[in-house]
C-alpha cells in the first residue's frame, strides 16, 4: 500500500526554506535601498528577481 504523500513531505523544511527565502528577499530590499531605489522602486525590484527565480531564470 502506497504511503499518503503527507509522510513523506517535510513541513518543517519547506517552512525553513521559505524562511531563508524572505530572508534574501528582505536583504535584497534593503540593498536597493541603500542604493538610492525608492520604496516602491526596491519593492518592484524585488518582485521581478522573485518572479526570475520562479521561472528558473537567473536574476
């Protein structure tokens, strides 16, 4: 009998994951600010380099 696919799927590590993800994501943010981007600007930025990583696209 097949194993429900919830016991082989590690929660905890792809909380972890999302964690680290936010964390760059965070970094990224406040790099482009620091840089002179506005807000809104730095936030755009940010979004395009999450929707790159998405698509298996580099940055």
């Amino acid at each position: 009998m097949a194993e429900p696919i919830e016991e082989k799927f590690d929660y905890v590590a792809v909380l972890n994951l999302a964690v680290k993800v936010a964390q760059f994501h965070r970094a990224l943010y406040e790099a482009y600010v620091e840089q002179g981007f506005t807000d809104e600007q730095a936030m755009f930025l940010v979004a395009q380099q999450a929707k790159a990583m998405r698509q298996g696209e580099p940055g």
